[in-house]
C-alpha cells in the first residue's frame, strides 16, 4: 500500500519518527536499528509496512529494505505481531537475527521480551530455510551514537514503549548507566537494559 515515505524528519525516538512528506506527517513506529541508522538525517526515506487492524492503521518504518524484509518475514509466523517484530529488531540486529534462526538458537531468540521456547521454535521452523540464502548478502552497519543530556529519560521511553513497566525499565536502565559511566550510547543503553529487564 505505502511502499515508502521520503521526507524531513520532523520528530526521531528510538521507538518511532514523524516524517513530513509535502505537509502532511506520518506517525512511523521503527526499531532502534532503524533509529540508529537516521538519527542524524534531517531528511530521509523511511520504508514503510501499513499493518491494518481493526482499531487502527499502524505504520512500521525501516532505514534498509533488508530490514523490512526481515520484519515482513518476522510478522509471516503465527504468533509474531508487529509489535513483536519490533522488539525483535530492536534487540538484536538483522544479521544476529538471521544468524539465530538459521543457526537455530532459541535460547538467544528467548531472551527476546515476549518470545518463548514455542515462539522462538515456530520462527526457526518457518524462517532458517528462508534466510539462510539472505544471511551472506545482507549487512547493516551501526552508527555511533550521539551522547545526549536526555539520555536516560529517552531510554525509559523507549524501554516502556516496548512493553517493559516503568520500574523495571528505572532498575534497568539506572544499573546499565552505573556500570558505563554515562558512555554508552542511546541505542547500546536501550539493548543492554532490555537484556537485563
């Protein structure tokens, strides 16, 4: 339906950005892969996914069309919903995402918020076959972040927008900042503190 939006880069979060395409401003959720990749763009082209539910039109947003691929196969499992897909990305990259089912590790899969042993096993199942040609042609590569003053407050937003509670995203996030001395960047804080929530 919206195969792409090109436009200015009205508001960025780790968890979604607000493009301006010809005056009108798109709502896009996207994963901190995505976040990392144009958080220092002013303009950019967001590849979109339109997920249609009954209360809402939600757009999904990706800096790579590797990455959209990847979500799109993600959302393909029973039992995988956008949201899900999301947080998937958001925690490991595409290529440690690819490189996890094909190896077909589900303990790595099930550190995932939200994915358990059955789930892990259905996107091995229904995927390693499918990537496993993908994984040597695709590759993202991370940009260094930019240390912000807001930077514990943007990583709480992030952390509870991805369905972690606020406590738990505080403990998380506090222990995360402690344990580097205020140098790790936004996108590292988000991953790390997910792996401890």
């Amino acid at each position: 339906m919206i195969s792409f939006l090109k436009g200015r880069l009205v508001q960025k979060d780790p968890t979604h950005v607000v493009i301006d395409v010809n005056g009108v401003g798109y709502h896009v959720n996207i994963s901190l892969q995505t976040f990392s990749g144009i958080k220092d763009q002013e303009n950019a082209m967001i590849y979109t996914h339109l997920a249609i539910r009954e209360d809402a039109h939600v757009l999904y947003g990706f800096s790579t069309e590797a990455e959209k691929r990847l979500f799109q196969q993600l959302i393909s499992v029973n039992g995988v919903g956008p949201g899900t897909a999301i947080v998937m990305l958001s925690y490991l990259s595409s290529d440690e995402l690819k490189a996890a089912i094909v190896q077909e590790d589900a303990t790595t899969l099930q550190r995932i918020k939200g994915i358990g042993g059955k789930t892990a096993l259905r996107v091995i199942i229904e995927l390693k076959d499918k990537l496993r040609k993908d994984l040597a042609d695709d590759s993202t590569s991370t940009i260094p972040g930019i240390k912000h003053n807001t930077l514990r407050s943007e990583a709480l937003s992030a952390l509870i927008t991805l369905g972690i509670t606020k406590s738990a995203a505080e403990k998380s996030v506090d222990a995360v900042l402690k344990k580097s001395g205020n140098t790790v960047t936004l996108e590292d804080l988000v991953k790390q503190a997910l792996k401890n929530a």
